[in-house]
C-alpha cells in the first residue's frame, strides 16, 4: 500500500516538523477507521521528543495499537518509565495516564515503580493522575495491585491536602470497591467521613458528584450523625450541575431514613428538598429525564415532598414524548382530592393530543385517577364517556379498558354506561380490549338482554383471537350461562368444547375442564365459586414493590433508576453482589440480609418445578360433560396445579384451594435423622438448640413475600420453622409448599397451615412437621434442599417461588 | 460508576475516545440502527440499549453525542458531561459541527484524554484548558509545556496573575417568565393562567485584576429575615442556583452570596420564582375553523406593564393548519407573516409600550378535501423583552470587591424581562 510506505517515509524523516505531520496523517487514517498498525514501530520511534503535541499523539497512537501488537509495544516501555520522572508534571502525568490504559501484561510490570513514585510526586496533577491510573492497573491485574500495597497508598490519598487528589482516589477506591464487593475497601468510618465532606466544598462539580456516590454508601452510627452529614450536604442542592444535586438528593433521602420522623430537622430537610426537585425540570430535557424518573421513586418513597407541587409537572406542548410519559406518571401518583379538578381538566387536554402512546396513557391515566380518588370517579367516568364519543379508535378501546376497573373498584354504581359502551364493540381490535369489554358483558349479563348474542358474536373468530380473549370468552360465557341458564346452553356447551377439544393451549383447555367438572358436578358449587363477589382492587396500582424500591432509592441518579431496575437485572457479573438497602431508623445498621444465589428466572423455575407424580395418571380427554363428572377434581396433580398459577381463574374462584400432595412413595433414608443426630452428639440438648432463622427468600423475589427460617427438631420430630412477613401492598393468602427432590426424602408430614390471610406488614410464624419419606434425589451439595413455595396475592395473582435453604447445613 | 467511552457520529463515527478497555468498540455498530428503529416507533429515549451495553446520547446540531458503558453508570453525570462537551467544544471551535471536528481533530482528541481519565471527568472548564491546550500548538510551546497551577488548585476556575488596567463588573439580571395558559373546556374562549413562574439568571461579565473576593447583595427576604433589616420590596427565591465559585455553605448557613468569579463571562447563578405572575404581554384569541372552506383568527394583545416600559422584539405566534392557503392579513399596527415551513402566522411588533392593545386579524381558506391527519394542538407563543425592569422586583443593592492590591472597581447593572417558555394553549 503506498500511502502507508509514503507515511513510513515521513516518520522516518529527519525534519521534525515532517515527522509530526506525519504521525498527525497516521492519527487522522485511524480515525476514519483505516488500519495503520503496520507503522507500529515507526511511530513509536517518534516517542522521544520535546514536542508535547506529538509524544501525546504517539500516545494516543500507542493506546489504539499496543493490543494487537503486544510484543512490540514493549519498545515504548523504555519511554514511559523515563517520561515518568521527566522534570515537567504534565509529561509525568501523561505518561503514567496512557501507560494505565495499555492493556498489556508485559507493560503492566513495569509500571508499578513510575506509579509508585507518581503516587507521592511533589505536583498534584501527577497525584490525581496517578490515583486514577491504580484503578485502571487494578482492572488489568487486581492480585498485582494488592501485592504492590497500591491500595493503602491510595487510601493515604483520602487524606491529600489537594482536594481534587482526593477526589479522584475516592472515584478510583469507589471503582475498585464495585467488583469487589467484600473487599472492605472502602472502610468508611467518621474520621473519612469527615475528610470527604471537607473535601466536598473545595473539588470540582466531579470530584463533588465522586464524594456524594461515595458518601451514600455509608451507614451512619446513630440519628445524630445522619443529620450533621445531612446538614454539611445540603449545601450541594444548591449546585448549577444536576448531576451534583442528585447526587446529594440520594445522600438526603438515603440519611433521612435515620432520623426520627417527630424531630424538627426531619421536616426541614423534607422541606428544603422539593425545590431542587423541581429546578430539575428546567435542565436539559435528557437531564429532566433522569430527574423524572427518580422523582417517580421519591414521590412513592416519601410522597409529602411534592404533594404541593402538581402544576410543574403539566406537560407543554414542546416536551419530547419521553419527558411527556413520565410527567403523566408522576401527575397520577400526586393526584389527590385536593388538586383532582385540575389534573382531570389536563389529561382530558392531553387525550385528544396527536402523539397515540401519550394519548392512550392520558387515557388510562384519568381511569387511574377514577380508582385512585373515589370523589372524582363520577367526573372521571363522564370524561371517559365524551372521549368514547370522540370515536378515534385507539382512546374508545383504552377508555373501555379503564372502565372495566373503574367497575372492579366501584360495584354497581356506574353500570349505566354498559349500553354506551356495547355499541362500540364492533370498532375494538385490540385484544386488552375485546378482553375487558368481553369481561363486562359476562359479568353484568343479567343486565344485558343481548349478552347472549354479543358473546356469540365473539365465538366464530375462536381460533384467531388471542389467549387474554378466549379465556375471558369462557369464562364470560359460563357466567352467562350460570345467570340465564335458559337459553344459553347451547352457547356454554359450545365453547366448553372450542376450549376443550379444539385448543392447544394448556390454559385454557384446563380452565374450560374445570369449568365443565363444576358445571356436570355441582351447579350450585359452580355458582358459587363462578359468581363469587370479587375483592376490590386497591388504590393504586403498579407501585414498586417496597424492597427494591428501596434499593432503586439508594441507587438515585444511576441507570438503575432510570430503569427501574437492580443493577443486578443489567449488570453482567453482578448478581452475587449485596443488594443496597436503606438504613433503619433504629440507630443501629440492619445487617444486609444473606442473598440466596438465585437459580435463574421465575419463569425458568416454573419450567423446572420437578413435581411429584401424581397419584393418578392425568384424565384422557373427556368426550362428553356426564363422562366429565366421574373424574376427581384432584386427580390431575399437574393439572390442578397450573389451574392455580393462573391469577384469572383464582380471582374467579375467590380462594382457590391450595393443594398438597401428601402421598409420598419414595424409600425412606435415613440421612437426615443422622445429621440430626449429629446435634445432639456433640452434646447440644435434643430439641433445644436450633440455629437462628436466615432469609432464604427475599422479598424483593417474590413480590413481597419474605420467607426466613431454621430447622429444630422438637419432642423427636423434625420441624421447619419459618417466619412469613408480607411486605408488599396487598393480602396474601392461600399458602402451599412443596418439597422438591432432596438428598434425605425430607418431606411435609401435613399440609402447611397458614389459616389466616397475612395482612401487608404482618408477620407469621409457622412451624412445620417433616419426615423422611419422601422421594430421595442426590442433591449437590448434599444438604442442600429446594423448596416451591405458592401464594396468592390479590392483585398480582399467583405467584410459585423456588429457593434453597441453606442451613441444614447447621446440623 | 463510570463512561466506558465516548463518541461522536453523524450517522458516522467521527471521532471516538475509549476510556476502558472493557467494551467492545464495535458494539457502537448497534446504536444507529436502534436509535432509527425507536424514532420511527416514535419511542425516542436518551438511554437505548443492546445487551448488556447501554448507550446515553445526546443530540447537538445534527451530530450525536454518544457515551456508551455497561455498569450502573451515573446516569446524571453522563449527560452533565455529555453537554460540557458541547459547551467546551463550541468554546474552542465556535460551532460543534462535522466539519470542526473533522479538521481540529488533534485538539478533539487532546480534550477527551484531558476532561475525562478511565471514565471519571476531569478538569472540564474550557477557559482553563484553554491555557494548556491550544489549537496553535506549536506557536505556543511554551506556555503549553505547564500544568496551569488552577487545574487542581481549589479555585479551579480562575488563574492568577490577571490584569486589567481599568477594573470592572458588569452585571446582567435576565428574568424569564413562562406562562402556561390553559382553555375554558367546551367553549372557543381564553382560559386562566394555569402555571407560570420566573427563572431569573444573574449573569457577570468581570474584568478584574488579581484574585478578588466578591460579595453580591440581593433584596433577598430570607437574608432580610435572618438579618432583622425590614424595609423596602423583598423577593422570595424558591430556589437558588449556584457556579462552582461560590461558596455553598456560606450561602446556607448567612445567605452570604460570597465568591472568587471566573475571568470574563460566566453565569454567577440562577434562580426560581413560584410567584403568581400577571402575563406581561397578555393574549386573547379567536380562532374559528370552518371546515372545507376558511380559518379566520382575531387575536388582540395587551400590554400588562407599566406605561413607562416598553416591550422591544415582540412576537406573536399563532397556529395554522398545515393545509391553510392564501393567506391575509390586518394588523393594527407591526407586521403579520406567514410561515408555511412552520405552519404559524407571525406577528413582529418592534416596540410595544405598555397599556397599550393591539389588534391582528388573519384569514385562511381550506382545501374542500380536507387533510385527513390529524393535527395537534400546538399552543400560541409570545415572545418579547422589557429593558431596565424585573418583574419580580429583585435588586441587586451592592457588589463589595475586595483585593489584596487595594484598587477601586466599578460594578454596573443591568436589569431585563424576557419571555421564556410563554404557551397559550388554543381550542384548534
């Protein structure tokens, strides 16, 4: 190639303004993208020069290439080491900044002498340069990093008298500290504490935001000590750059949590925290973004905050659709009484805008208000009416499947409307829709005179309708029949035999075979349980769940808040890693609760629950209803069991029951009986002595459902002693447990008894008998033994969560 | 909690700096294509991901700005950053765009290595960097080959050494005001105020010798409160905004407004004002649409501020539907025009004196096929400005210099109105 034999040329020149141009050529090649690695060694043959402007560019040039050519990157190395005691600290500093970023392990060696000198040079632009440089060589070789003691003579740097050094070697200690998780590097006491927030007045908007991350990592020692950080961070808010201030904010909320909530400071800092929030929405719109999506977290954390604050977050005109959905989100979260008239006269604007996602979730929101603040839903049902007159499509199809829960929250109040709505059914396409409007029609049929002939309207397309909708046609359907059995028996027989015989799908095949086992069986029974009144749905709906909002609180400012989500859900190589969660206000640090490593998703472990065979073999399909009623309900162990997980069907069952298979036909081992004995062998009284409960299901992986326990063995009898705590929102009832395959044959001796629903914020004891004989299966490790929990929740249905207990290993 | 790297495209890649070695650079091959599948479903968002990298982004001109990562960055850092390097970039070449990138591109990449090291932003204040990063390099050798002390100095935004031979503070109080008037539901009419407030910004043009220390009194009602001194109109800041220089927990704990300000231009700060404002310029609109044959639009402004005062550069913005033609116009005084691109008829008044009316009507005729698109709502924009008044009433009662040298400077002040997000929401 000639260009790159003209450019050998040049760099080899003897001029020196030839020489720059030259490598300033090879520099613009590889930005366009060409490959010029093949002038590896003439460039690098230009290191060793006077001129600033090309040694950086051969740096640059060095940074881009050393990889591919490791052997010769060597050559530079000679140097690097000399550039690091040049007598000018710019030199210095650049050479030990490009040297950190060659990742290359030959280098890397040498660079530990040239670091440890410019960790302790006279200049600071060398110190902070340096500092940085120990967490990109820790990135490339982390055992060297610890062996080289680089670690203490960063942490002497917390202490620097130059304020952006400390800065820096906080950043770099916060990195490190980040992949190693337990290294206790970052061991914040007062002392630091107290360094870093002296820093935090005098170091760059940067440095500012690397303190503030850093800080809120710390859990202080008592009340006292929460607020003075918390006074000598307030200032922050008061910074131009966003970023600083959220920052700060997520210090504040976190510290907060410590304070007694009757203490004067308490209400100050509350006070003082809402207008910066707000300022927020003046920034850039990416920066009004990220404040959003955070304020959506803070105002369900601490909602006092922006009670008063509704009109800043009426959408304009000019807001990118982005910034527009999240105003809307936290416009409903702040929807009160108080301001109800307002935000309804808004959102009715906004839903005859252009933008369709807006426009639907304006829709959606103003059914949200209805439920939410009882006083407006007469207002909210009219607007939704006028918009369903407005016939734009997507609003009449959204508004209808708000007024379905509009009806959910308040029975037989706004039933008027049924008609209304009726007369749109032609013009609904989308299957939330045909679902919600179907639901309406079989649960107010007596009220209907032509529910008959709209349901039977739906059952021609059967087979092309979605799930959500040929489940609801059914159960739309039985309803109907149950309420005008008359004349609709043609119909229920009909789609008994659509879902039955002519579907695939499991769902709804096993709905419509209950449907038809309670129907041939027990009319009255089906009545029952069909009909049954349903609970109210509560006010608000698609809260976060309480335990990870708390830790997205903790997380303020980062990615993690803008999606909602835990690092853990995004990070590769994050999942052994703490989950962060607020302090109590005890005054005393909660210990961070033990995390069972998860064995993947929910959905993975639905997939893999190894249940029991059933006592019976599964029903050959039934060719007609009277056959239908021999078959014992329960017979079907897995069929039951996937009739439980689906939340529809239970809501329409009221409390479905939880079913146990008891029967076990495994060998019985004697293995546990042993490691019991062991206990009592080295000389722990039998029955006594029983290691204490750890977490073995954290709430935040089963939508709020907190399971700690231990093993004891009581008068002989081995007991699994658990503690139940609801911390989600809503009831929890109907509990079950299921033994899966262990080392021991360790199964239940009866059925779990939890007899009362378990109210939000209430805790359970339950105790419950084991034996050994159940189905062995050679566990690694040995005593490790996993466990399907079920439980239903009103309002996020079903829920079957599998864990390990790991303390069997105590006896 | 870092940027792994960061990037600047024009559907391109022009120029790109990797901070850690850990992501693929070619995973940057995923963001175009994504950010066109987003804007086509019209679900455009700063951060768009692909696999386990996340991309934040901003747009400036027609070039974006791209930091890619795959930790729990700082999500709000990256953006701050993301636009310090437009600020800094369009400090060095006045215009960030393809073209100065493309023949600065030895400075572009001496910037990136020195505003940010392995992800963690670095000295980013374009005046200082100015001092040893220069886009005559080799005229400058010099002054180059020294780390200017400020870089890490605690007053890291102004350098010593500094002289003036006359030595002066000029002083801009900018008051902005948005309004956002709602409609009566049902009824073709102007409706009530729904939000309006005032962001005010204080900004300094200093030229002073040496390091002085300054200190800025405003009517400020908590330092009045704190102090017991209780005459004379007061404003109540909601909010307050501060640069880098000053002193935050001074500001906290005394209302002491007290600084070392940068060299030349610079915002000292800002604030916000949750007052009840009367709009200055106050608009009342009739547009009616007759459908297939005309629009016609009566829109009457009024002048809500002082006699004395007069509003300069005023601007009327009113929406059309984008299928109106022929226009015509009657003013009863300035100038109405049609903009098509914009689908808006402006009306320009260069003075607007105060209690005055002003009258403009306009007419439209309409295709009989009408355009079956729906169209939005967009609002009707006012812009203006109103020299020598703050609607809010703040003052700025003294600026103190003081430096070591002893020498006399003079502060002036400047105050003015303009119109910020001004919106009035309208029927069709």
């Amino acid at each position: 190639n000639s260009e790159i034999f003209e450019l050998k040329a040049e760099l080899n020149s003897d001029k020196k303004e030839k020489k720059k141009e030259a490598v300033k050529k090879v520099i613009a090649s590889m930005t366009v993208g060409k490959d010029v690695s093949a002038l590896f060694p003439d460039v690098v043959n230009c290191m060793q020069t006077d001129n600033l402007e090309l040694k950086k560019l051969v740096y640059l040039y060095l940074m881009n290439y050393a990889k591919s050519q490791p052997d010769m990157a060597i050559m530079a190395v000679n140097t690097f080491v000399k550039d690091c005691e040049d007598p000018n600290p710019l030199i210095r500093a650049l050479a030990v900044r490009t040297m950190g970023c060659i990742r290359v392990d030959k280098i890397t060696e040498y660079l530990c002498e040239p670091l440890r000198k410019c960790l302790k040079d006279e200049d600071p632009y060398v110190r902070k340069t340096a500092a940085v440089c120990v967490a990109k060589l820790h990135d490339i070789n982390a055992q060297l990093v610890e062996d080289q003691g680089f670690l203490d003579t960063l942490k002497d740097l917390i202490s620097d008298s130059n304020p952006m050094v400390v800065a820096n070697a906080v950043a770099a200690l916060s990195e490190i500290a980040e992949s190693h998780p337990n290294s206790n590097l970052l061991d914040l006491n007062p002392q630091t504490i107290n360094k870093l927030l002296t820093a935090l007045n005098e170091c760059t908007e940067w440095g500012q935001i690397f303190i503030l991350d850093c800080l809120a990592n710390y859990t202080p020692r008592d009340d006292r000590e929460s607020q003075s950080i918390c006074e000598r961070v307030t200032p922050r808010l008061s910074h131009a750059n966003s970023a600083v201030v959220l920052s700060a904010v997520k210090v504040l909320m976190k510290f907060m949590e410590m304070l007694p909530k009757d203490l004067d400071y308490y209400g100050t800092l509350l006070k003082k925290l809402a207008p910066p929030l707000v300022t927020l929405l003046s920034a850039e719109p990416e920066l009004q973004y990220v404040a959003l999506r955070n304020i959506n977290l803070i105002v369900q954390r601490r909602p006092e905050i922006l009670k008063h604050e509704m009109k800043v977050f009426f959408v304009k005109y000019n807001d990118p659709i982005y910034v527009k959905l999240e105003k809307l989100d936290i416009m409903i979260r702040l929807a009160s009484q108080a301001n109800i008239a307002q935000v309804l006269a808004e959102l009715k604007e906004y839903a005859t805008e252009v933008d369709v996602d807006f426009v639907r979730k304006a829709v959606r929101a103003i059914g949200r208000c209805a439920i939410k603040v009882e006083q407006s839903a007469e207002r909210c049902v009219s607007t939704l009416l006028d918009l369903i007159q407005t016939k734009v499509n997507y609003v009449v199809q959204e508004a209808i499947v708000v007024i379905k829960d509009i009806f959910r929250k308040y029975p037989n109040k706004y039933e008027s409307v049924i008609a209304t709505l009726c007369e749109n059914l032609d013009s609904l396409d989308e299957p939330e829709a045909r679902a919600a409007m179907i639901w309406i029609v079989g649960e107010y049929a007596e009220r209907i005179d032509n529910a008959d002939e709209l349901l039977e309207s739906f059952l021609e397309g059967f087979h092309d309708e979605s799930t959500q909708v040929q489940l609801q046609l059914l159960t739309g359907i039985v309803k109907l029949f149950l309420k005008k059995p008359t004349e609709t028996q043609e119909l229920v027989q009909q789609v008994l035999s659509l879902a039955t015989q002519d579907s695939d799908n499991p769902d709804l095949r096993d709905r419509g075979y209950i449907y038809w086992r309670l129907l041939s069986t027990d009319p009255v029974a089906a009545k029952e349980v069909v009909l049954a009144e349903k609970p109210l749905i509560s006010e608000e709906t698609d809260l976060i769940e309480p335990t990870l909002l708390e830790e997205l609180i903790c997380h303020i400012g980062t990615l993690a808040s803008v999606y909602h989500k835990p690092p853990s859900a995004f990070v590769e190589g994050s999942r052994g890693v703490q989950h962060k969660r607020l302090p109590g206000t005890a005054g005393v640090s909660e210990a961070p609760p033990a995390v069972i490593p998860s064995q993947g998703d929910l959905l993975g472990d639905l997939l893999n629950l190894d249940l029991t065979p059933p006592t019976t073999t599964g029903p050959p399909p039934p060719t007609s209803g009277m056959q239908m009623g021999a078959m014992d309900l329960l017979g079907g162990g897995l069929d039951s069991l996937v009739m439980l997980c689906d939340p529809q069907m239970a809501a329409g069952f009221g409390a479905p029951p939880a079913v146990m298979p008891t029967s076990f036909n495994a060998p019985v081992s004697g293995g546990l009986d042993d490691l019991f004995d062991l206990g009592g062998g080295v000389g722990m009284p039998m029955g006594s002595y029983s290691p204490p409960k750890t977490v073995w299901l954290p709430a935040m992986k089963a939508k709020g459902l907190e399971i700690s326990g231990t093993f004891a063995r009581r008068s002989g009898v081995i007991q699994m002693e658990m503690t139940l705590t609801n911390k989600a929102m809503s009831v929890m009832t109907d509990f079950a447990i299921q033994f899966n395959r262990n080392s021991f044959g360790l199964a239940p001796a009866g059925p779990l008894q939890v007899l009362t629903p378990l109210s939000p914020n209430q805790s359970i004891e339950v105790s419950l008998p084991l034996n050994t004989v159940g189905p062995v299966m050679k566990m690694e490790p040995l005593n490790n033994l996993q466990l399907a929990f079920f439980i239903y929740l009103f309002f996020f249905g079903f829920g079957l969560y599998k864990f390990n207990c790991p303390n069997m290993a105590s006896y | 909690t870092n940027v792994k790297s960061v990037f600047l495209l024009q559907l391109k890649v022009l120029i790109c700096r990797n901070y850690k070695g850990d992501v693929d650079m070619a995973e940057i091959d995923h963001f175009m294509p994504l950010l066109m599948q987003h804007e086509e479903e019209g679900l455009i968002c700063p951060v768009i991901s692909h696999g386990n990298v996340h991309f934040l982004w901003i747009k400036h001109s027609n070039l974006y700005l791209v930091a890619m990562t795959n930790k729990n960055s700082n999500a709000s850092l990256v953006y701050s950053f993301l636009y310090k390097l437009v600020e800094v970039f369009t400090e060095y070449f006045k215009e960030l765009e393809e073209e100065s990138i493309q023949d600065n591109f030895v400075v572009v990449y001496e910037l990136l290595d020195e505003l940010m090291d392995f992800g963690f932003p670095q000295t980013t204040d374009s005046k200082i960097l100015q001092e040893y990063i220069t886009q005559e390099g080799a005229k400058l050798e010099v002054a180059k080959s020294k780390v200017p002390t400020t870089v890490t100095n605690a007053v890291s935004w102004r350098s010593e050494g500094i002289k003036y031979k006359k030595n002066e503070v000029f002083i801009d109080v900018i008051e902005s005001i948005n309004v956002l008037r709602g409609i009566e539901p049902g009824v073709n009419a102007n409706g009530s105020v729904m939000s309006s407030d005032i962001v005010g910004s204080i900004k300094l043009k200093t030229m002073l010798s040496g390091m002085p220390e300054l200190r800025l009194g405003l009517n400020d009602r908590v330092l009045f409160a704190l102090t017991g001194r209780d005459k004379g109109k007061t404003v109540v800041m909601e909010d307050v905004k501060f640069h880098q220089c000053v002193r935050l927990s001074r500001f906290e704990s005394d209302r002491t407004i007290s600084f070392i300000p940068p060299d030349g231009e610079s915002e000292l700060m800002s604030y916000r004002i949750n007052t009840h404002v009367k709009p200055l310029i106050w608009i009342e609109s009739v547009i009616e649409k007759f459908s297939h044959s005309r629009v016609e639009i009566m829109v009457k402004a009024k002048g809500q501020f002082k006699k004395q005062s007069v509003a300069n550069n005023v601007e009327v913005r009113v929406p059309v539907p984008s299928d109106a033609d022929s226009p015509k116009f009657k003013t009863s005084t300035g100038h109405a025009k049609y903009v098509p691109e914009k689908n808006l008829v402006v009306w320009t008044i260069k003075s607007f004196p105060g209690g005055k009316e002003f009258l403009m009507r306009a007419h439209f005729g309409l295709p009989s096929v009408e355009n079956d698109e729906l169209e939005g709502k967009p609002p009707i924009t006012v812009k203006f400005e109103i020299p020598y008044f703050t609607v809010s009433g703040i003052q700025v009662r003294y600026m103190k210099i003081i430096e070591k040298s002893g020498y006399q400077a003079l502060p002036w002040v400047r105050y003015i109105t303009q119109s910020g997000d001004y919106q009035l929401r309208t029927n069709v």
